[in-house]
C-alpha cells in the first residue's frame, strides 16, 4: 500500500472525528512516511509497519470517545464510548456489550422503581377522584411513605448512576488497553 492510498483510507475511516483532531492525526502519519524516506525505507514498507489504517482509525475513535465520555458523560458519550469500543474486534461484541446491558438494565429498573414510587400519591390522587367512595386514609398516608422511600431511591440511583458510568468507562479503557495490547503482539 502506498502512502497515498494508506492516508486516504485512514482520512476516510476518521472522518467522524472533528476536522482539527483529524488534520492532527494525519500530520503524524505525514511525519511517519518522512522519518521512514530518510531512513531509506519504501512508502509500502513503512505502510506495512504501521499497520492496517481501518484499525488504526478504530482504536483513535475508541480513544477519542473515551476521552470525550471521562470529560462529559452525558448518555450518547456513554453510547458512542461503547460502540467504538465495540468496534475495536469481534471479541468486544461479547465482552462488552453484555455487561453494558446489564448495567443499563440494572439503571433504567433502579431509576424506575424510584420514580413509580415518588409518583404513588398522584395514583392515589387519582383513584380517589375516580372512585370518591374508595378513599382511605391508610391508603393516603401509604402512599406518602412510598413517596419518601422514593425519593431516597432517586438520591440513591443518581450516586449509583454516576459511580457506575465512572467503573464501566475505566471497564471500557481497560478493554481497549487489552485490545490494543493484544494488537500490538500480533504485529511484531
């Protein structure tokens, strides 16, 4: 592959990358073809040592929304995070996606558990227009209680959310760590 077609491609898979992030990136590799013309190598050999452009491109996207989660970690860094993780190899297929839906599982149960029970006194608020003869104390002031425990689960789920995001993004630069890693090995 020559250097020619080794940049476009790497241009090309990095194109979800802002344009100054992406013009950085291919400064770099403009400086790898240089130092390896000095040394006397060929553009196909210094192509060749540096290895396939697409996964070059995958492991700086994966690098890039890792970063951009641990700065804001809103849910679509979160999401993006995880599928350029993903994509890094067949082998993240598994062992990430798995665990990440059962850690969302686990948010969006706890999250909506919290919020029913905050919300028990609009239901009883609501039967008791519907049906006037039904109202009972006991069933008011029950209500009120789930209520209270609600709002614990609430303040409780926002703590667990925010120490889950921050375990499962080092989970995620664990991983890609391993995979480049891994990588790395394969190359020499």
């Amino acid at each position: 592959m020559t250097k020619y077609q080794f940049m476009r491609i790497l241009e090309s898979s990095l194109k979800r990358l802002p344009s100054e992030e992406r013009e950085d990136i291919l400064q770099d590799f403009e400086e790898h073809f240089s130092i390896g013309k000095e040394e006397g190598k060929a553009e196909e050999e210094i192509a060749a040592s540096l290895g396939s452009p697409q996964q070059i491109a995958k492991e700086l996207l994966a690098d890039y929304h890792l970063e951009k989660v641990e700065a804001t970690a809103t849910t679509g860094n979160v999401f993006r995070a995880v599928w350029a993780v993903i994509g890094l190899s067949f082998f993240n297929l598994v062992i990430v996606l798995g665990p990440f839906i059962a850690v969302l599982g686990i948010l969006v149960s706890g999250w909506a558990s919290g919020i029913a029970f905050i919300v028990s006194p609009l239901l009883f608020i609501a039967n008791a227009v519907i049906f006037p003869d039904a109202f009972e104390w006991f069933d008011l002031f029950f209500s009120l209680l789930l209520s209270g425990i609600g709002l614990f689960i609430g303040i409780g789920m926002y703590f667990a959310t925010r120490a889950i995001i921050n375990g499962f993004v080092r989970y995620l630069k664990f991983n890609t760590r391993l995979v480049k890693g891994g990588l790395k090995h394969e190359r020499a």
